[in-house]
C-alpha cells in the first residue's frame, strides 16, 4: 500500500525555522519525484517545492526562494524541507505527494501532477 506520511509541522515564531519530513513505503519503484505543497484557508493548494526521483532537479515558488530547502535520502525514502526565516504567509497545511512515474529528472510544482497524498500538517506562523 502506498503511503505518505508528513511529521516536522508546529508553532513557530516570524524569522524560526521547521524542517518537515516526508517518509514513503509501499512504491514498487525505489525512487519518485516529490513535491511539497501547502494550502491555508480559503486558498487553492500552492505548490511550494519539488525534487526529481535522482534528486539532481528541485523547484521553488517564488516566495520562498533562498529561504526554503528539499533534500532527500532515497536510501532511508525520506524527503525533507527546510524552511528559515518564516513569514506568517507561510501558514497552512503542507503536504508532500509523490509520482513514480516522471522522468528521473523531472519533477512538478503543479497538484495535478502528483497521485499520491500524505495526510499533511500544520505549519502555523504566529508571535
């Protein structure tokens, strides 16, 4: 069964850093694209990061360049974002979602794109 399961969201000050993790099992293939994506209420899910099943592509939305990171370890299936100096408009549910099936070095920053869901989790910017 393929699963997705989001950890790493919480409370955290303007300027604070999370790091979320992504942990996958169940793909028949050992590697996947990536993307993690957030919505917060009342907006359309926003696609915030991605990275290529081989790691050597990534993608950001604007607004988070130079502040947020992904990473992965295909030998553990974990994606991680890093994300520094949070701003309140980083606020909502951030979800990673995985393909198997995109080009080794391709990945989308595009929901429609992606046919595996974790459940997701709070990130909540506040003072």
């Amino acid at each position: 069964q393929l699963q997705l399961v989001e950890s790493g969201g919480g409370l955290v000050q303007p300027g604070g850093s999370l790091t979320l993790s992504c942990a996958a099992s169940g793909f028949t293939r050992d590697v996947y694209a990536i993307g993690w994506f957030r919505q917060a209420p009342g907006k359309e899910r926003e696609g915030v990061s991605c990275i290529s099943s081989i790691g050597f592509t990534t993608y950001y939305v604007e607004s988070v360049k130079g502040r947020f990171a992904i990473s992965r370890d295909n030998a553990k299936n974990m994606v991680y974002l890093q994300m520094n100096s949070l701003k309140p408009d980083d606020t909502g549910v951030y979800y990673c979602a995985a393909d198997p099936q995109m080009a080794p070095d391709y990945c989308s920053g595009a929901p429609y794109d992606y046919d595996h869901w974790g459940q997701g989790t709070q990130v909540t910017v506040s003072s």
